[in-house]
C-alpha cells in the first residue's frame, strides 16, 4: 500500500483532510505529488506554484470513493519579509539585478523591480512563489523623540497562569528533523524510540524565552500529550520518557535534554490527555526551551498540524 493511499484510507467519508506534497509540471499540466503519487487537483486562485515547491492540499472524501484535492497554498519554514534594505545594484548585461537584506536578517537577489534603487534604500517586497518583486521606496521620517522613561515599579506579587501553545513539533532521525515517516514534507509528526535500525527523538518547540517568568516559582507544568497513533507494537502499552530541553526553535541536531525523563505508559490508541511534569521542567521552558520524548518504546504522536493543542503548556506560578 502505497503512502497516499493509506492517506485517503484515514479520510472519512464527508470530511476534509489537509497533508502536504509538492507541485509538479510535466509540460502540460500542474500536479500534486504527493507521497510520490501525482493528483489532480484544483488550485486556489491565484497561485504561482513552483517546480518542486511546498504546498498545502486539502482532501475531501466526498463519499462512493470519490476524492476532491484543493492547492490552498504553499508553504514555508518562516514567513517571507514583506520590506528590507537595498544592499547594492549590479549591472548584468542589459538586465540588472538588486541584492537586498529583508527584515528578517537574510539577504537575498532580484531581477524584479519597480523603478530605481540605491544602497541603503528600504523597500516593500512582494512575493510569488520564491521570487521576491521589489515594489518602490518606502517612506521614511524623522522619528518622534523618545517619550520619558517611566518610573520603575516594585515586581508584581501574586500568582498565575502561563499558557504556552508549541510553534512547532517534529521528529529528529536519519540525519535531520521531518525525514522520517510521516513527518516528511512538513507534517510535524512526532515519533520516539527504536525502529527498523533507526533511533527517532521527538520534541515540541515554544519560540523565544519569556523575561515576564524570569524569577517566578512555578508550582505546576501541565503538558498536553496528543492522541497516539498506530506505529510500531501499537496494540500494547508503551513507555515514554518525557525531557524538558533547551531550544526554542528545530536546532541544526537533535535537541539537548537536560530535565527528565519523567516516564509515563501510554495505552493503544490512547487519546490527547494532560500529564503534569515536574515543576523543574518550568525554568527551562521560560528560558525558551521546551519538551522532548526519547528512549522508551517505538511510538508515534499527532502533530500540532493535526491536533493545534498538541504539546500544550500550563505553567502556573508564584511571584
């Protein structure tokens, strides 16, 4: 059985599943691929789709086996910036091109623009697929003067509650994150043990550390593991080991555990329930880390695509 049927196989009649391929042009037509398998599909309007580029497929199994596969978009790692900063301009035969760094700290070169540039200009970006369009200067003026520093005030006393939804969840084998099984092509799964020669590590990521927890006591880590799916002996009960790591975004390898494990036993098939962590875990996670599985048995998890609360924190607090 071939990856996309066992797609189409989860699909209930009636219902809508979004999973992830690329665009494909075989000289005459656009296609999905998906799991290796060319679909036919609508595609939302506009679109600029790219050879080879990420996109975004929605499944509806419309019922007597009939399926509807809709392109709503393409996807990316991070948002593409939206202005930046003319680097320089470089004459290329009777084209030019312009080399610019957007906001995002990145630099980039195009032979797409509107009007003329010099280095040190800012300018707004617009994007198709993977080609940016310099489209004109941006404005600028003086900036108002800066208003006066408040006076400082005492640290806030009480309690509360910190909720912390995962930006990210993936799974880290064979050399790098989302190259094994179903968290290929972005779909964020998230797998932990051993498996066909292979060591899979799973994490949830939360973004940048919080300076508001700086200094609180935290009494309680309450963490959202997703729905287990059916990987490996799915049928017994497995053992998860669950670690607080440091990285607030998927690092370059795996991730470092340095709290845990906090082991709990998952039963088959089991659905998204709350476990509470070990008040430790909390100023790691604060510090911009966030939430790994590894060792214990071969499991699989949905992903925060699938389940937008799996991997879910509630941290509560003391000042």
């Amino acid at each position: 059985m071939d990856g996309f049927t066992h797609t189409l196989e989860a699909i209930g009649e009636g219902t809508t599943r979004r999973t992830y391929g690329t665009a494909h042009f075989d000289g005459n037509n656009w296609y999905a691929n998906i799991n290796g398998k060319l679909v036919g599909c609508r595609w939302l309007d506009p679109i600029a789709p790219l050879q080879g580029g990420n996109i975004v497929v929605d499944i509806t199994n419309e019922g007597r086996g009939q399926y509807a596969a809709l392109v709503i978009g393409g996807y990316t790692d991070q948002p593409r910036p939206s202005t930046g900063t003319v680097v320089t301009v470089i004459p290329a035969g009777v084209a030019t091109q312009i080399v610019f760094t957007g906001e995002d700290g990145v630099e980039y070169t195009t032979d797409r623009f509107i009007g003329s540039y010099s280095p040190g200009d800012p300018v707004e970006i617009r994007w198709t697929a993977t080609r940016p369009t310099i489209l004109g200067k941006i404005a600028t003026s003086a900036p108002p003067p800066p208003a006066p520093a408040p006076p400082p005030t005492a640290p806030a006393a009480g309690n509360g509650t910190t909720p912390l939804s995962a930006i990210a969840s993936d799974t880290f084998a064979v050399g790098g994150w989302g190259r094994w099984a179903l968290s290929t092509q972005g779909r964020e799964h998230v797998y932990a043990g051993f498996w066909s020669g292979t060591t899979t590590t799973g994490a949830w990521f939360y973004g940048a550390a919080r300076p508001e927890l700086a200094g609180k006591t935290f009494t309680a880590v309450r963490f959202r593991l997703p729905k287990r799916l059916k990987a490996g002996n799915y049928n017994a009960p497995a053992t998860v080991n669950i670690y607080a790591h440091t990285s607030p975004h998927r690092p370059a390898g795996d991730v470092a555990r340095v709290a845990g494990p906090h082991t709990v036993v998952v039963q088959p098939n089991e659905d998204a329930h709350v476990i509470n962590l070990p008040t430790s875990f909390g100023p790691i996670i604060a510090a911009g880390g966030g939430i790994s599985i590894a060792g214990g048995d071969y499991v699989w998890f949905q992903s925060r695509l699938e389940d937008p609360e799996s991997g879910k924190l509630d941290m509560d607090w003391t000042a």
